[in-house]
C-alpha cells in the first residue's frame, strides 16, 4: 500500500468508528427515553382505570340508593285516587262587571265575543278584513 493512501483509509475508519459509535449512544438514549415515556403512560392509565371503576362503583350504589327511596316512596304513598281537580265558580261581582263593560243587561246578545265553550277560538278569516286575491300570489 502507499503511505500517501493509508491517512485516508485511517480518517475513513475514524469516521466509521465515530459514526458506529455515535448512533450506538443515541440509540441507547433514545429506548431510555422511550421506556420511560411508557412507564409513565402505564402509570397514567393505571390511575385512569383506577378512577373508572372507582366511578362505575359510585354509580352502581347511587343506583342502589335511588332504587331503594324510590320503593320506600312507593310504600309511603298510600294509594289513593287523585284529587278531583277543582272548580272555582265565577264570583257574582265578576260576572256583573262584565254586563256593565260589554253595555247590556241582556244575556241572549252578547256585545263581545267570547271563546267557545270547548275553549278553542275560530280559525276562520275575520269578514271585517277583506283578503284580495293579490294576497294569494307568490
């Protein structure tokens, strides 16, 4: 060999020596990393679990507890028929002031208009209004 060609082949060596070197140490650092990036992920979901049961818990015996008022209300309640609802007749004053307001003291002829006895107004168009049919177009 030539010593003119053997500082190349050394610095070359060097070079792949250092090169081996260099990702032998950041790949040993990179899995430390990795491994305790994933010990803390474990631990993280071992307390998210932990909290879930611990919730289904809580929830299973709030359910238990609502259940059980509920059947002690429902012992409670006597079973009785519920109440009628009640009828409050019109005061005779209230009636009057109407007679008074609407202007007659007859009762066959109403002066203003009052709401069916089913309690539903009508749908019909007032006649007092006229529609047009240049309300019809679109």
């Amino acid at each position: 060999m030539s010593t003119a060609l053997l500082p190349w082949l050394m610095a070359a060596l060097l070079a792949l020596a250092s090169a081996t070197l260099q990702w032998t140490v950041l790949r040993a650092r990179h899995r430390q990393a990795l491994e305790a990036q994933r010990a803390r992920l474990e631990a993280q979901q071992k307390v998210a679990v932990a909290k879930l049961d611990h919730a289904k818990r809580q929830i299973a015996q709030l359910q238990q507890d609502l259940a059980a008022a509920r059947l002690e209300l429902k012992q409670r309640r006597p079973r009785a028929a519920p109440p009628a609802p009640v009828v409050r007749p019109s005061p005779p004053a209230f009636e009057e002031l109407l007679r008074v307001l609407d202007g007659d003291d007859d009762d066959d002829v109403p002066a203003r208009h009052r709401l069916p006895a089913d309690g539903f107004a009508d749908t019909l168009p007032s006649p007092q209004y006229p529609h047009g049919p240049e309300l019809l177009r679109r």
